[in-house]
C-alpha cells in the first residue's frame, strides 16, 4: 500500500485553493460561519430553478373551445377584405368613419377639379354671348332697322293729343334704341298736368308714349274771389280753374261745386299775398298749413272736410261735409282736435253747428235744439238753415221773449250740466244767434 501511494503521482494543486482535504475545508468554513461578527452567507439563488407559475393566457386550444360572441356585419365585412393571412383585424367604428372621409375626399378631389372647370368655361360661355349681344346692340342702335316713323300718344283727362303732339318733338333719324328719352320727357313736363312719362316701343318703328297726371289736391279760390287755382296733391300750382257761374251761384258756390266733382277740398280766404304760377311749388305758408291738417288727419276724417278758411295760420278752420265749422286755430295737436271733433259730433248728433278746438283740451260748441238741421247745410258757404220755431226772424215780442227764455233756460242746463258759457260765440244769422245755447265748455 506505502508502495502504491509512492508510485502514484500527485496532482498539482490549483491556486487559492487549500490543499487541505475536502472534510477539512467544509469544517473551516463552517467555523468560520459561526464565528461572531461575520454576517451568514447569503445563499446563491441565481442558479437555483423558480418554480413554474401558471400562465395567465390560456392555451389557444382552450380559447378555440371558448364560445365567441357573433361578429357584427361590419367586423364581418372588415374581415372579408383584409390580406390572404388567416388573422383578421378589427377597427373601430370612428377609425372607419375617418377612413371613409379620407378616402372620399381623395375621390371627390378629381370631381371638384372637373365641377371649377365646367363653371369657368360656362363663365366664358356668358361673357362671349353678352359681349355678342352688346355688339349687335350697338350695330341696331346706329343703323335705319328700327328707326321712328309713328309717334302714338294717349289723351288724358286735361291733356290732348294734340297738345302731346305739339309737346313731343322726336328728332328725325332716332331709332327706337336710341332716342333721348330726359329731352322728351322735359318737353312734355311743359304742361303742369304731366306728372311722368312711360314709352312703349312697339318694333320696327312705332313709339306709344303714356302720360300720368298729376292728381288734383285741392281748389284755391284766391282773396278777389273771382280766380280759382288747381294745386296737385304734391303742391304744385297746375293751372287756373273755371268756375261756372250760369246758374247764379257766387264764386265760393261754383269752387264748391267743382271741387265736388273733381272729389278735392277748397281752400278760401286766402291772403293776397298768395301769387299762383303755373309749373311752381305753392309753398305759401298758409296753404302748407291747410296740407298738414289735411295729411295729418285720418283718411276717414279728412274725407268728410269740404272746405278749408285760410286766412292766417294761427286761425284755420273748415266745414264739414254735415255743414258743421270747426275752428281749427294753428297746424298742431291735430290728432287731438280730431278726437275731440268726433265725440262732440257723436254726444250731439245732429243738433251741433259749430265747434271750437282751438285748444283741444278744452272744446267749446253750439248747438241749437232742433231736429231740423239738414246734412250739408253750411257747406255752400251760405248761413246755417238750422232753426227753431221760437227762434224765426221777424217774430213777436212775445216770441221774442219766448225764445229768448228758452234760450236762457237752455244756457242754465248746460251751464250746470259739462261747463261754463261762452256768450261771445260767432252767431250765424239773427236765427241762430236767438237759438244758440252758447259754446260750452
């Protein structure tokens, strides 16, 4: 055995490590362990095995054998155009919208492109006819196509035809394109009845010329009271009127009478001042007065007021169709002296011949106690026929002093009843100065 050991030969040791038997290294480190103040080891975890956890995916068998909710028709027809591969891709639904909207508008591009094209050459197409158009325009306008042989005019109520002839005085040589239609009209407005001009042009060669007159506003008698004057509902002076006087009538009469047919007011008294010319503007303040009262009261109204008395501005007055004057004052306030003009006439229906409103707010009236008054009556510019049986001119002393205690008696009723009395209220005729019942306030 001492022979063995000899012959064997004896392998080298490696560096750093002991040749001490292995039972002796094992005892070392183990002294060593427990030695105090050295901290134990740390075991070597890296080469030890972790144990195997459980996979939290299931195999794709077990999902294979998992039943699946049904796909919706556009899951289905996603997956019916992707790639030949066997996986199939889900979008959603906003990323499709988006992807729609792109793709419509890469489309669409080309057709918008084709759309501004086909409008510009429409464009081109437009400007190349009026441009045509205006041309043979031009050509027409110069050469003897449509040149004017016939000049045709309608008459109106006041004007001739031919007066319009005379007016009318169209160059030789002018076309129905080219004639100057301002030099015409202006001619024509050389009478006061042309208002304005409309032309019809009947080709090849007939020109119809149609003239609006001027609407009749109102009939001025002037302050001789031998003259009248039309003034147009726009304030122009047309031309002097005439007044027939063959049956005996005055010159306020006969106004009265043709102001009634031409369905227009009177306006009388006025001052001397006021100088009628035709083709002018009657811009008399007075008459402008008349105007606003006459614009400024109600169409209803304004159509029952035959005359108007113009003497100043601040003492206006007028008639009314039932023969009743009112005493207007100054132009304003007009929508109350109305107001207080319907509800007199409405409380005193028939029995009132005049009424103050100068100031509205405080009305006055007179009215007598008859049944008898006439509608119209006043309105001729006479006296009121309105009168009582005790109240008759050329009476008795006892029918005198009858009236005149009726009168008084009348005056006391009224006195107690709206107001106080106004004695010095204008008298229209000895009749109705013993037949009034005085203004009442």
């Amino acid at each position: 055995m001492t022979q063995r050991r000899k012959s064997e030969k004896r392998k080298p040791t490696p560096r750093g490590v002991s040749p001490l038997p292995q039972s002796e290294r094992v005892a070392k480190r183990r002294a060593q362990e427990a030695a105090p103040g050295r901290t134990a080891r740390k075991p070597n975890t890296t080469s030890a095995k972790k144990p195997a956890q459980r996979p939290a995916v299931q195999s794709r068998k077990a999902q294979a054998q998992k039943p699946q909710a049904p796909k919706s028709e556009a899951v289905r027809r996603v997956a019916s155009k992707t790639s030949d591969s066997d996986k199939t891709t889900y979008i959603p639904k906003h990323e499709r919208t988006l992807q729609h909207a792109r793709t419509g508008s890469r489309q669409s591009a080309p057709n918008r492109k084709e759309t501004a094209s086909q409008i510009g050459h429409g464009i081109k197409i437009v400007i190349s006819v009026a441009v045509i158009v205006f041309i043979v325009y031009l050509i027409l306008r110069v050469s003897p196509t449509f040149t004017i042989t016939q000049v045709v005019a309608d008459p109106t109520d006041h004007i001739s035809q031919e007066e319009i002839s005379d007016l009318t005085q169209v160059p030789s040589g002018s076309t129905l394109l080219n004639f100057d239609e301002d030099k015409v009209t202006s001619e024509l407005k050389q009478n006061p009845w042309v208002d304005s001009v409309d032309y019809e042009r009947d080709f090849p060669h007939t020109l119809t010329i149609h003239i609006n007159e001027r609407h009749i506003g109102a009939l001025a008698v002037l302050n001789s009271g031998s003259a009248a004057w039309y003034i147009a509902d726009d304030g122009t002076w047309i031309e002097p009127a005439q007044l027939d006087k063959s049956q005996g009538q005055t010159s306020e009469q006969a106004a009265l009478a043709l102001a009634s047919s031409q369905q227009c007011v009177v306006i009388k008294n006025l001052p001397a001042s006021v100088q009628p010319r035709s083709g002018s503007q009657a811009n008399d303040e007075t008459i402008d007065a008349v105007s606003t009262f006459q614009h400024d009261f109600s169409s209803d109204f304004a159509a029952q007021v035959v005359s108007y008395s113009a003497n100043s501005t601040a003492s206006l007055s007028c008639v009314l169709s039932n023969g009743v004057e009112v005493s207007l004052g100054s132009a304003n306030n007009i929508s109350e002296k109305e107001t207080a003009i319907e509800t007199i006439l409405a409380s005193h229906a028939g029995k009132v011949t005049y009424i103050n409103v100068r100031i509205p707010s405080n009305p006055s009236y007179r009215s007598v106690d008859s049944d008898q008054i006439g509608q119209g009556s006043g309105t001729l510019g006479g006296q009121s026929q309105s009168t009582t049986n005790a109240a008759k001119p050329n009476n008795s002393s006892s029918d005198s002093s009858a009236s005149a205690s009726q009168s008084s008696g009348d005056s006391s009723s009224s006195s107690s009843g709206s107001g106080t009395q106004s004695g010095s209220s204008t008298a229209r005729g000895s009749s109705d100065a013993s037949a009034s019942q005085g203004s009442q306030a």
